[in-house]
C-alpha cells in the first residue's frame, strides 16, 4: 500500500479477509508520521489484522523508498494518497513510472497495481491518454484506475450494495424491477449539490440509464442537478462534456425572489439521445425547489430517486431528515453523501419513515470488492468482441482462400462461444487500451439494467430470443453514443463520414487524433456490420452476467 489516507484501515480489512492473502505480509509506506500512523490503526483494527502489517516511512514516488519495500516481490500494489497531501494525482503516477523501472531491471512482469484518483480530470486524462511510457508499462505491469467518488457512484447505482458498520446496505437501482418497451415510465435522477460526488452520480446515471421505451415511445431519463450556484456549474460542465450538451436537450431554471420562473431550453438539432439533463438555481431549503420536489413526487410516471451530494456532512444528514413528507410517503429512495461516519443516518434507518435514506461515499468503507464482479465482467464483454473479430477474420481470410465470397450475415448468425478460458480472456484485457478497458467496464455496468428491461432477473439470465437480442441491441447502441460523447468524442459531419467509409486509415485518424467517430449517430443511420456488433454482444449478455 502505498499511501495512507482515511481508505487505508479499510483496505486492510478487506485484504486480510481474502484467502490468499493470509500468509502475506501487508507493508505499508506512507510520508506521515509512522508511529503515529500506527497508533491511528491499532484503533480501527484488530489484533489478527495488525500481526502481519509493516508501516515505514519514505516517499512512494522515491525509487529508493520502493526498491527498500522489495516492490518487484508483490504480489499487488495499491497506489493511495497521504492525508493533506499535495499534487497527489501526479505524485502517484510518478510512482508508477518508477515500479515499472524497478520491475524491468528485476525482470518481473504483470503486476497488479490499482491507482486512486483524487481527481475525475486525472481519472478521465488517465482512461484517455495512452502515452507512450503506458504502452511500454502495460508488459509489466496490469494497472487499473478508478476515481473515489466515479467509484462510489457505481457501488450504488450499479453493483446496489456496501458494508457500513458490518451491515449490509442495499440500494435500489434507477429502474427498480425494470422499464419495458411498452411502460410509459422514466427514471428520474435528482442531484442536490453539483459537487464532485454529485456530478459523478449524474454520469454514472447517463452511463447506465438506457431503456427501450425510448427506441419504441422516445421517453428520456431525466437527470436534474439543484445547487444554488445552478448556472455557473452547469458551464462548466457544459465545458468539460461539450460535445454531450450540443445534442442533449437541457434546460436551466431559475427563480426570483418572488418566486416567478426563468427557463432557458436548449433543443439539439440531430436529436437522437435518451438521456435529457436539466438545472435548478436554489438550495433544498427554499421554496420553489421543495414544491418541484413535491411535484416531481406526484408524477406517477416517474421512478424519482434523490442524491444529496453536499460537501458538509451534517447538512447532507439534516436535508435528508426534512424533506416534504411525500418523498417519505412514496418511499423515494435517498441517497446521502456521508463522508466520514454513517452512524446517525444508520440509526435514523430504524424508523419507519427513513427506510428509504441510504448513506453512501464513506472513506472507511472506500475499499469495493464489487469493483471485481465488474471488470469481470468487463473483461468477458472484451472477449467476446474480441473473439468474434478474429474468427470474422479466420473465416474471410478462409473464404479468400477458397475464392468464395464471404457472407457477413450468415457468418455473424451462426457466430458461437465453445469455451470462456480465463487465460485468453486475460490476454485480449490486457493487450487493450485503457480508453477501451473502461468502455467494457462502461457496458458492463450497464447490463442489470438492460436485462431487467426484459424482464429477466439479472441474478439468474437466460439466452435471449431474436426480438429481445433486436430491442437490446438498440438499447445498447443509445448507451454507447453517451458513452462516446461523455469520453470527449464528437460525430462526424456528413462529409467526414463519407469519406471515412471509403478509406480506413482517415476513419482511424478520425477517432485517435481528433476524437470524431463515425458511429455516433441513430441507430438506423450506423452501417449494418456495426448493428451486428451490438447484436453479438446482447446475444451473450447472459453469459457475461453469470
């Protein structure tokens, strides 16, 4: 472990209950105080857990520091942070050049190494950017990289579940028992405070929250963030997701003293996004936000869940406590921020009118064994991409052979998976981008929710027939256009994609240099091989899930 912010104590938990850890030491290195740090522990854990931990001092950026813990002899690293520290972002990726310089002159390789992002410009800069130096790790090293509050966001909204306090907490997801083609209901996501944690609620939302009722009656998810600085964040997030907003419908909302409503709406012209966004100028405390929470209580259409998102604690704790009553009669699910303890919300969940608050984003609770399930099955969603791409190839190669024609179509209809070996899996992962590592961890995070569209529980899956494979596969086609566009892609102007069909090397140049691709668009304007694509990944969604 290097570093030892407030996460530490629990990651140590974690690891010392994992099997294979109970013959290993744990060293810790960390540039506070040891002994101090050491005494801090020994009060969050217990004797079993402390026997086999060793904390020394020095720098996890130093190549002297490392090669001193025998780094090159891992069997995994966690890259952390020191409390109050600065530049941490930079400092940990620095740290992580030089455990590849340290495993290449040891000539160890695939080590597993986990990176936490303080910040989701780090994090999104880190997924995006394969700089050379990454390449030229990826022999040695197998790293992954999350973002504290990316990851959170996740726990909840996908995975629906965390340990505080040694019980386990269950969210309910966005689409509870699911939204089918032909239900006229839409998820609705309210985020009260733009802060980091809230804007990644609201992303993890746009990831994931795709539904065919919007392919067969255009209904859109709604994600509403409230703040009082509405309008000001909203531009910055417009800055950062610029391509998103151009063709998501939004609006801003603001209100007088009086009360009288301003509405500026923005209505995209290539309109073909399922997610809609809308901001609300004022605190949760005033007026005209609690009567817009009764009313968008009182929308039966609606699946509304809340997200209380305030950097202060406390105050998250008493917004969630006196909300209007029909958010408690309806049972509206409430999420509330508590970074440090969940002790007074964990008590409050014992009274029948707060069943429906749930705390969440609790540093000691930060270590997540569902983040596992999910690059698994991220990693089989990569396989079957993959594996699909080479016996495409294998059968034309073998139709050129025999001067025949290859016929796409047939081939892709009788397209089967014998066998899931994890070594093959492991392999096509690794060879992969970090860009596209998180866009199979993006798709993956959206399965639950697309099976749950179908009617099928996502804990016991089945194969799919022709016409749910056909609905799914459009579904899945509306998730990936957010995707693109929330990783900084934009779509092509006519002329681009034109010329990009005839000529691959200017469609690659297309999508790596300038980050334009040709495929985000409707669903009945992408070229028909790319629709197989997504109609082979929902055929084997059940495997994926299983």
């Amino acid at each position: 472990l290097l570093g030892a912010n407030d996460t530490a104590a629990g990651l140590i938990r974690e690891l010392h209950a994992e099997p294979e850890n109970r013959r290993r030491d744990i060293v810790l290195l960390t540039q506070s105080d040891a002994e101090a740090l050491r005494r801090k522990l020994h009060a969050e854990l217990s004797p079993a857990e402390e026997r086999r931990l060793i904390i020394l001092h020095g720098q996890r950026d130093s190549r002297e520091a490392l090669e001193k813990i025998h780094i090159h002899r891992a069997a995994r690293v966690f890259v952390l942070s020191d409390d109050g520290e600065q530049e941490h972002d930079s400092v940990s990726i620095s740290a992580l050049m030089q455990i590849s310089a340290i495993l290449d002159a040891h000539d160890r390789r695939n080590l597993p190494c986990h990176l936490s992002f303080e910040y989701q410009s780090s994090f999104q800069v880190f997924q995006l950017a394969d700089f050379e130096e990454a390449e030229r790790m990826k022999s040695r090293i197998h790293f992954s990289a999350t973002n504290f509050h990316e990851n959170w966001a996740q726990r909840v909204l996908v995975s629906g579940c965390c340990n505080c306090n040694g019980r386990h907490i269950l969210y309910p997801p966005l689409d509870r028992d699911g939204i089918r083609a032909q239900s006229d209901r839409y998820v609705h996501l309210i985020v009260v405070g733009m802060s980091r944690m809230g804007v990644a609620m609201g992303v993890t939302a746009a990831h994931i929250a795709h539904y065919p009722n919007f392919v067969t009656q255009g209904i859109r998810t709604r994600i509403t963030f409230i703040d009082p600085d509405a309008e000001r964040e909203m531009n910055f997030l417009k800055g950062r997701y610029e391509p998103l907003f151009r063709l998501s419908h939004h609006t801003l909302r603001k209100f007088d003293a009086a009360g009288s409503e301003t509405t500026s709406v923005h209505t995209p012209q290539e309109d073909f996004l399922d997610v809609e966004w809308e901001f609300v100028a004022g605190g949760i405390e005033s007026p005209h936000v609690r009567k817009l929470l009764k009313d968008w209580t009182a929308d039966e259409k609606a699946l509304p869940t809340l997200a209380i998102c305030g950097n202060s604690a406390p105050e998250n704790v008493a917004a969630a406590l006196y909300l209007p009553q029909p958010l408690y009669d309806r049972q509206v699910p409430i999420f509330v921020y508590q970074k440090e303890t969940a002790t007074i919300l964990e008590i409050a969940r014992r009274s029948s009118r707060y069943r429906s608050v749930y705390p969440f984003g609790m540093m000691c609770e930060s270590y997540d064994a569902t983040l596992k399930q999910r690059i698994r099955k991220a990693k089989r969603i990569n396989y079957v991409y993959n594996h699909f791409t080479d016996a495409k190839k294998a059968a034309k190669k073998a139709a050129d052979e025999l001067n025949e024609k290859f016929d796409f179509k047939t081939f892709a209809a009788g397209f089967e998976i014998a066998d899931w070996p994890d070594d093959k899996i492991d392999k096509y992962w690794n060879d992969q981008s970090l860009a596209f590592q998180w866009s199979n961890i993006y798709a993956a995070n959206a399965i639950p929710a697309k099976l749950r569209s179908l009617g099928i529980d996502p804990c016991r899956p089945h194969p799919l027939d022709g016409q749910e494979v056909e609905t799914a596969a459009r579904v899945e086609h509306n998730r990936w256009n957010v995707e693109r566009l929330l990783m900084g892609y934009r779509p092509a102007t006519t002329a681009e994609r034109e010329r990009a069909n005839d000529d691959d090397e200017y469609n690659e140049m297309l999508k790596k240099k300038y980050f334009i691709h040709i495929n985000i668009a409707p669903y009945g304007e992408i070229p028909e091989e790319t629709k197989e694509n997504d109609r082979i990944l929902t055929r084997f969604l059940y495997r994926v899930e299983q």
